[in-house]
C-alpha cells in the first residue's frame, strides 16, 4: 500500500539538465544537525541509480580564521546495469574548502548515515556539520575525510530493501564579517531497489 511507505514523488532537477521525477518511500534524517541555515532543493539520482560512494567538501583548520569544516557531500550513483559509469547528485555544497577523493561500498549501496556535529559554541567559532558516516548494504562502515570537532550523532534509519537514492542539504549562507558554519544538516532519500540477476 502507498501510504504504508509513505511513497511521494519528488521532482529534481538533475545535473544532466532535465527535470525527472523519482519516487522514494522514505527520508533517512538524524536528529543532531546544526540549527542555522536553510534547506536547499533536493538533487536525486536518475531512475535505477542508487548512491554506491560519496565525497566531501571540507575547509581545513583556518588557525586564528573563520572554519567551516563540512561543506558539501557529494553522492555517486550507479545501476546494476552500468557500473562503469558513476552519476554524481549534490545540493547545495557551500562555498569553502576542496573536495576529498571519493570513497565506495566494496559491494553494494549507501543505506543509512551518521552525522559528526559540533553544538553551538557561544561566543567561539561555530563549524556546525564536521564529517559523516555512511553504512552499505553489504555492512562496512565508510568514513568521510573531514574534520573532528564535535561529535556524532546516532544512527539515521536503515533503507531496508533499497538505497540511498537522493541528497538534500541545510547550509547557512555566508555571513560576511559574521561566524560561517556552512552544511548544518543534510537528508537522504531512500528508495526501493531491484537488483537484476
């Protein structure tokens, strides 16, 4: 039944340049992402594709400057049909910072993720979102190469049956003479996975 998953149809605009509708049964969220910034459009991979790997944007340490840490995640997506061929899906990535080299599942895709948080500070520097954690379908644990303030939060949900299929960030804007904190949260679209034998 539809309504048992929670099934909605989510129109994105793709890096291809085309509008694709793509349904997903659920969003995988946690519950200690940053408080500032706003939720930006959602990017989604193409029908049948699903994220098998990821890379950061990440600021390193500015000493005495404004840090960011984590600005922007990046998702590769593949089918089971085409595993040489990898679609990359990002919201909004910031503005600081490069990006880290791409990590994968040995085998399978992304299915839940662990955000590494620092809370708000007071009157210090703010980096809200610092690194993430990804689980795949096969089990192992991926790391992102980010920074290691704050802490991580508990697990997202698992996409049981499915994978990761679509990102959607909250970045605070840039502040001028203000504190940056760049990505303060990010969501994940989850949808049903048929894996052709």
């Amino acid at each position: 039944m539809a309504s048992l998953f929670a099934v909605l149809t989510l129109l994105a605009v793709l890096s291809g340049g085309f509008c694709q509708s793509r349904v997903y049964k659920s969003v995988l969220s946690v519950t200690n992402g940053g408080p500032w910034g706003e939720w930006n459009s959602a990017d989604m991979c193409p029908e049948n594709y699903y994220a098998v790997g990821f890379s950061l944007r990440v600021e390193g340490s500015q000493g005495d400057g404004d840090d960011t840490a984590l600005n922007g995640i990046r998702l590769y997506c593949t089918s089971d049909t085409q595993h040489g061929f990898a679609y990359t899906v990002e919201s909004h990535s910031g503005f600081w910072g490069g990006w880290t080299s791409a990590q994968y599942c040995y085998n399978g895709v992304l299915t839940a993720f662990q955000l590494r948080v620092e809370a708000p500070i007071g009157r210090g520097d703010d980096t809200a979102a610092n690194n993430i954690k990804f689980r795949c379908s096969s089990n192992p644990t991926l790391e992102g190469q980010g920074m290691g303030w704050g802490d991580y939060g508990a697990w997202s949900n698992t996409c049981y049956n499915g994978g990761i299929c679509g990102i959607r960030t909250k970045v605070e804007g840039r502040q001028g003479r203000g504190d940056d904190t760049a990505l303060n949260d990010v969501q994940f679209y989850c949808c049903d996975r048929t894996v052709n034998k």
